[in-house]
C-alpha cells in the first residue's frame, strides 16, 4: 500500500476515531440509562483508545522506516514525510487522551448521572 494512505490515517485516524466514539458514546447514553448498564460505553472507549493507539503506532513505524531526514535544501519529500509521521503520532496520542478523559465521568457517575 502506497505510504502516503499510512500517513494520512494516522494523522486524519485519530481525530476521526474520536469523533464516531464521541458520537456513539452519546447515542447509547439513553440506553445505558434505561437499562442501568455502562457496558456499552465502556466498550466504545475502550475500542476507540485501541484504535487510536493503532493510529499512533502506524505513524510511529512509517516514522521509523522514513529514516533521518536530510538537512539539505533539495532532500524532497522525505522531511515533509517524517513531519506528517510526527503529526500523526502527537495527533493520534492527543485523541486518545481526549477518549480517556471522556471516559472518567463514564467510571466515576451512575448511568444516569
């Protein structure tokens, strides 16, 4: 697969990620509520923190194989390249924290708190 489609997961993934599990998470509050059962929300955080840690990790490993970028003014793509690679690993980190922090008051109230 073409390394531009793994560096561009990992920077667009996360936030994506964040987004579908913040939106399902408010979706199945009325259920949990109703029935008194979290197991759902708790399910959708946990599944988005593994995705975006798959997000970070693939951005980390196209990092890796990018190599150290030359400092010359004609080194091409290969400095934008490890960029974008960092970008997604800070940004995928950074979505999975969100995710966390999310999941606190999901830990910590009732479901219908």
């Amino acid at each position: 697969m073409n390394p531009n489609v793994y560096l561009w997961t990992g920077v667009l993934g996360g936030p994506m990620i964040w987004l579908t599990s913040f939106e399902a998470r408010f979706a199945l509050a009325p259920w949990a509520c109703t029935f008194q059962n979290k197991w759902a929300l708790h399910a959708v955080a946990i599944a988005a923190l593994i995705l975006c840690a798959a997000c970070a990790w693939l951005s980390f490993r196209q990092w890796r194989a990018l190599g150290e970028p030359p400092s010359s003014p004609d080194a091409g793509v290969v400095p934008r390249s490890s960029f974008l690679a960092i970008l997604g690993i800070v940004i995928s980190c950074g979505c999975g924290l969100i995710v966390i922090a999310q999941a606190i008051p999901e830990i910590v109230l009732g479901a219908c708190e």
